[in-house]
C-alpha cells in the first residue's frame, strides 16, 4: 500500500516519526541547539546540511512535511506564529512600487500590515470586495504583484470565487496567497484551485489546547517556495522545537477534535436560526447563505467558527450577553478545546460589507457537548431579551 492511497488520519498517525529500531521513541525527541558541531572544518560551510539550530531540527522537517502532505504543496515554511506566516510570503513577494489586493474580509493583522507597514516601503494596497471573482482582473494594475484572499472572510464569512481570482491573477502574472486558517486545510484546499500560498495560523486546531503559538506557510509554486526560504533566512526567521514538537503532536489528533467541533459549530449556527433573537447567521454551510452554492462547490466541510447578527441591542445588553455566558470563554482565536465568544463590531471595519443591522457575536465552538452549549446561550440570551 503507497501513501497516496493512504486517508488522512492515517497518514497524520504515520508520517513524521522516526524509524522504528531497539527502542525508538514513537516520535522525534526534541533537539534545543543553537550551535552544531562538526568532525571536519571543511563541513561547516556545505550548503546541503543544516550549519546552525535557527535553521530547524527534525522536528520541524517532519512537521514541515506534514503541512505539505495536508494541502499536497511542493514544500512548507515553519514560523513562531500566524501573522509571521503571512507577512514572510508577502515581504518575498512584494517590493516598493508595487500594488497589493486585499480582501476587504481580511484578517485585523493582515489589514494592519499592509496599511502601514507596506505602506512605509512605498507599497500601495487597494481593498476589494470579497464576492468580487473574476472581476478582480479590472483592478489589477500594471504594478500588482500580489492579491491576498481569505474564505471565509474573518467575522463576516463571505465566501470568495477562488478559482477566479486564481485564473485572474495567473493570466497577469500576480500572485495569490490566502488566509486557509478556518478551515485547516481540512475542508478547503486552496492550491487545487491554483492559489500559490495557503497560510495557517497552526496556532488553533493544530496546536488545540490553546498554549502555543505557531504558523505555516504551503506552496503551491516552487519559484516562491524557494525565494520564501531565503527570505525566512535573511529575516532570521526561526521557531521553538518545543512548539513544533506540540505542533506535531497536535496534528495526531487534529482530525477528530476538527470534525467535533465542525459538527457542534453547525448544529449550534442550525439552532440559532430558529431563535427569534437571531437576526442572521453567519455560517457558509447553512443553507441561506449567501455564498452557500459556492462553499457547496468548493469545501467539503465547515469548521468550528461561525457569527451571529443578533437583533438590534444597545451595546450594554450586547456586552451582558457576554459576559452571562458561563461555557465560552471571552477571548480571541479559536480551534482550542474550549469554546469562545466575542464582540465583534469594535474590529469590524469594512468597506465593501453588507449593513448587518445588528451587533455582531461570533462564536468559536470546542469539545463541549452541544446540549450544553445550546442551554448556555439560551440563559443568557433570556438575559437580555
């Protein structure tokens, strides 16, 4: 039996160990170095082995490995958090006088860099309306070099037209990267569609115990797979082989405690649909969706993560509602064991966004029952209604 005939699980459970001896641990031991020796002078400067700890161990390859083996890239980046696995790829890419294309939906980070960070080295970004697809070819300039996508858009969940945007931007020459956090590459392979770089926060599901920071970067395209390693080096890029041994260890079990949550998200944004303090879900897979047809057609499943539009409520009642729910916690991300809850319209700036008429609350589901989560919502919904 090969390993492409392998299913996921499997292939999670296998790749990645060491070969199995007298007495081999069943997974890779971690390696803390940042000098490495060597038996020859002349070895210290050969390119085809590793000269220094910052340039990973066998913890991170195999980890690397996996990343790539999830999305079936040409090879992966390991970074010490998610918001440096986005602006690696984009500081290879982009180069003062360029243009860049952000989806309005974008992650906060993601906006944040691009308004100031490229714009002190004469970068200009242009926002665009995420259900835009092929129309984004009449924004692309002489001078685009990138077009940054996210589906589902953080907090407000538009679906984009990825093979669109993907045939748009390699008819001009412009790369595409997106934000694949929500779904894990579980559910959505972007690279199948012709997107270059698929992003992930490893941060949530795969870390999945909400104590451990981490990011990676997939290719799909092997020019910018090597340019982004060297990038990675000259900017000294380098991560922890304890996070990237909980990160390994996270993708073990990553598959179950994804569907769970997958499961309870969807059951949960089904319930809230029939309440009448419930204005609008925000969930690609119910099926008044907006973009529902088109999640149809490209996902094969959900995630843990959806909002809610409530019905009109003063901020206070907005911030009780909060505040009396006694299983989600208030914090940001997600993909953690526990389920979350914030307030969403103090980060909300959009400006191709549908007028929600209401406060936004997106909730992040864990591994609680859903019966309990139901009946902690409903108390304190009865709270402020």
């Amino acid at each position: 039996m090969s390993a492409d005939d392998l299913q996921l699980e499997t292939k999670f459970t296998h790749m990645g160990r060491p070969p199995a001896g007298l007495g081999t641990p069943v997974s890779h031991p971690v390696t803390r170095a940042s000098t490495l020796l060597f038996e020859k002078a002349e070895d210290l400067y050969r390119s085809d082995i590793r000269g220094y700890g910052r340039h990973g161990t066998a913890v991170h390859d195999a980890l690397a490995d996996l990343f790539t083996e999830l999305e079936g890239g040409v090879g992966s980046l390991l970074y010490p958090s998610g918001v440096a696995a986005l602006t690696g790829p984009i500081l290879t890419i982009v180069k003062p006088g360029d243009h860049v294309l952000l989806t309005d939906s974008a992650y906060g980070p993601t906006r944040y860099f691009c308004q100031t960070f490229l714009k002190r080295y004469g970068v200009e970004m242009e926002l665009y309306d995420p259900r835009i697809g092929s129309g984004i070819s009449d924004l692309i300039r002489e001078n685009t070099s990138l077009i940054l996508l996210e589906s589902p858009g953080s907090l407000t969940f538009e679906i984009q037209d990825l093979p669109a945007i993907a045939k748009s931007a390699k008819a001009k020459g412009v790369a595409t990267l997106i934000d694949n956090t929500w779904s894990g590459g579980i559910t959505l392979n972007p690279l199948q569609f012709g997107i270059d770089i698929s992003v992930h926060a490893a941060t949530k599901y795969f870390g999945g115990h909400s104590d451990v920071m981490y990011g990676a970067a997939v290719f799909g395209d092997e020019g910018l797979f090597i340019r982004a390693k060297l990038t990675a080096k000259q900017l000294g890029n380098a991560s922890s082989p304890d996070d990237a041994y909980q990160i390994l260890r996270g993708f073990r079990t990553v598959l179950p405690r994804f569907r769970q949550s997958e499961a309870t998200a969807l059951a949960l944004a089904e319930w809230l649909m029939t309440r009448d303090e419930i204005q609008t879900v925000l969930h690609p897979a119910v099926t008044d969706h907006p973009d529902h047809d088109l999640w149809k057609r490209d996902f094969t499943g959900g995630a843990c993560l959806f909002a809610c539009v409530f019905k009109p409520l003063n901020e206070a009642d907005v911030l009780k509602f909060i505040d009396n729910l006694k299983l989600f916690g208030i914090g940001y991300s997600y993909g953690g064991f526990e389920s979350l809850a914030i307030h969403c319209d103090p980060q909300l700036k959009r400006s191709h966004a549908d007028r929600l008429g209401g406060p936004l609350i997106r909730f992040a589901c864990g591994l609680e029952a859903i019966s309990d989560l139901k009946a902690d919502i409903e108390q304190s919904l009865a709270s402020v209604f």
